[in-house]
C-alpha cells in the first residue's frame, strides 16, 4: 500500500507586495540522533553522507543534495534538496550506525517548508518572532530554532549577504495555514 502525498496548502505559490511565499511540500527529512563524541558515529555519518556533520550550534553544512542542520548536541536535521537520493541514505544509515547508540528517523511527513523570498524579507519576519534575526541568521550557514508568533518553527537562511533574502521556515503541517496567512497579513505593509 503506498500512502498518498499531499502538499498543505492548496495554493503553492502566492506573491503579495514584493514577497513571494510558497510550499516546498515533498521534502524528505531524517531526524538523526547520536553522540557527537562518538568517533565510530562521527565517522559512519561522514562516510555515508560525505560530509562531516556540523557540531556548531545552529548551523547547517549543505552539499547539492542536502543539508545538515545542527538540532541540538546530539541531533541533527537530514534535509534533502534532492529526493533522488533520500531512500539510499536512509537505508545506509539505519545499516551502518550502532541502533544501540543512535537513532535514524523518516520525519519527512511531520513538517512542511515554508520558502519566503523577496527584499523585505527579514523585515517581515522581525514583526513575528522574537530573535535578532540579523544577528543569529548572519550568514548563509546559520539556523535558528525560535518562536513565530506562538508556533515552534525552526528557520534557515538561504541567500548571501548580497541576494535577494530567502528563508526556509520548517513548520508543523497544523499550523502552516495559520502561518502563511500571517505572512501574507504582514505583507500589507509593503507597497509592491
């Protein structure tokens, strides 16, 4: 029996006054839980994924397939840019790690993204939550797990200093809704 996929929202894509917000609803997402002291972890991790894990609070290191966001000290976020390559990984790590040390979960289906775009981006963002986003989202590799409103959201910077702002919000599936239409609510302030 395969499950049906269904995006969130019934429209993808809405642009309101320079800001453009949309759904990036089939995101494959492993949760992936060990000791970051581990050496045998640290090292099956980085040859399944070819990269090292970030062990910086509130980071993320990204290669063209997926990223790796930092959770906490021994958890972190396997978010894939390409699905092509999800069921692979997943598979590689539920083999190659110790199931008594650690902890590989499908947790694609319990979040959806939210991708904002535009100039004005961080602006809106600022009249929903209570971190200095300027400060702790001060460069493309950084994350933060915060507060919107009183929604648990987690929240990644995408663009360079120079490019047109794009942030990823991750978002409980109940509540992406609401969220959305508190952002196309904040968009009024700007004129298009």
């Amino acid at each position: 029996m395969n499950l049906k996929r269904n995006k969130v929202l019934e429209v993808s894509t809405i642009k309101k006054n320079g800001i453009t917000i949309k759904e990036l609803p089939f995101v494959g997402k492993i949760n992936l839980r060990g000791n970051s002291k581990d050496r045998e972890f640290m090292s099956n991790t980085g040859s399944i994924l070819d990269i090292v894990i970030p062990t910086e609070p509130n980071s993320k290191i990204q290669n063209t397939d997926f990223q790796v966001i930092w959770l906490s000290p021994n958890e972190w976020l396997v978010s894939f840019l390409n699905n092509d390559h999800f069921l692979k990984i997943f598979e590689e790590l539920n083999i190659k790690l110790n199931p008594e040390k650690t902890s590989v979960t499908d947790i694609s289906e319990n979040k959806t993204i939210i991708r904002i775009e535009g100039y004005n981006t961080s602006e809106l963002l600022k009249k929903f939550m209570v971190i200095d986003i300027d400060n702790a989202l001060n460069s493309n590799l950084r994350v933060a797990q915060t507060i919107f409103v009183k929604i648990p959201i987690l929240i990644i910077r995408n663009h360079h200093d120079k490019d047109i702002q794009s942030f990823d919000i991750h978002v409980n599936r109940s509540h992406t809704t609401y969220l959305r239409d508190l952002l196309l609510d904040g968009c009024n302030q700007f004129i298009d």
